[in-house]
C-alpha cells in the first residue's frame, strides 16, 4: 500500500512542487490507493469521506552525462517566491488540451529556455496529499535529455541552476520523492544502454 503524507502550510497553487514519500508504478497501485479512500465503517450507514484523486500535474528532470556521470540539473526557486531558496526539478500543470508529455516538455522549455531532444517516461508516479483541496495528487514524472549546446535562460521564477551528480542533487532536493525520482531516473535511464530505450517516449 502505498504511503501518503500532506504537506502542510503549502497553497495549493504551489503543489507542483511538492514531494511525496513513495512510488506509484502500476494501475493495480492507483487503484489500492483509491480504495483506501473508499474504505466504509462497520456501520454501513456512515461512510468515510471520499477525497478527490487528481492527475493534474507533471514533474520533469533534466540530465546529461559528464565525465563519465550523470548529472541533473537543479533549479533554485527566487527568494521572493513561495519556498524561495529550495532546489527542485521541473514541475508544471497540466491545462487542457495538453498532454502530460507535452507539459513536461513546455515547463522544461518556460523554466530554462531548453528545448528536449529525447523525452523518457520515468516509470514513476510522484503523489502527494493536498490538503487545501482534500485530494490526492499524482504526478507524472518525466526524464529529458537536451542540446548540450543550448545555453540556460531562466525564468523569474529561479535564480540560479546547478548541474549536480546524483548524490549532490539528492542533498539539496526538499521533499523525498524528489529525492527517489532521482535515484530511480540515475538507475534506469541514466546509465543508458538498450534497456533505456523501452522507456523512451520521444
């Protein structure tokens, strides 16, 4: 089963750039975590509170190779924006008419001027509670390579970005589902090979 923990005192206009606590990576999980919602007392006649389960939000992270190691870049969140000074990835919501994936790709781009040149599914599901709008949230997550050529442009939104190994981003990152996208991106798809190749979506 899977854990959920809310973070508290967040808008839920920021909960993009929420963590979570562990993986969602099947639709038997989802629906384990729906159920736990849907869970009714022993008297039938008072039933628990159902929350909502939202998938309206992506996570992206951008890597690359360097001396023989993967590296992902971090972005540092302006002091004079909500969490200002705290390091994340890249994260978006999901208007309509777009896809998850091409979310990912835009929040990459508004975020950093980068434009993807492979996009990779990272077999990940972040997911979180919102407590301000009683819901679930689950988060696709995304891995992208970029030109290497292409020079970084910030949003406002950001005032400084890093390249960090794997143990080095994983010190900075806030919330320990970041810290696991990580990890788990640097382990399957990182490291390339022909089994990277099943998760590549672009």
């Amino acid at each position: 089963m899977a854990l959920i923990r809310a973070r508290r005192g967040v808008p839920s206009s920021d909960r993009a750039i929420c963590g979570t606590v562990h993986v969602c990576q099947c639709p038997e999980a989802t629906r384990a975590v729906a159920r736990t919602f849907h869970l009714a007392s022993r008297d039938d006649s008072h039933e628990v509170r159902v929350s909502n389960i939202a998938v309206d939000i992506v996570d992206a992270y951008v890597f690359r190779h360097h001396n023989g190691m993967v590296q992902f870049l971090l972005l540092q969140r302006a002091k004079d924006v909500s969490m200002g000074g705290t390091w994340h990835g890249v994260h978006g919501k999901i208007d309509r008419g777009l896809s998850a994936l091409e979310t990912a790709k835009r929040s990459v781009y508004t975020a950093t001027s980068l434009i993807v040149v492979a996009a990779y599914s990272a077999d990940y599901i972040n997911q979180f509670f919102d407590p301000v709008s009683d819901s679930i949230i689950l988060a696709p997550v995304f891995a992208f390579t970029v030109d290497r050529s292409s020079r970084i442009t910030l949003s406002d939104e950001f005032s400084d970005y890093a390249w960090c190994e794997t143990e080095e981003a994983t010190s900075r990152l806030l919330f320990s589902g970041q810290r696991w996208a990580i990890r788990h991106i640097e382990e399957i798809i990182g490291m390339g090979g022909g089994d990277a190749e099943y998760y590549r979506v672009q």
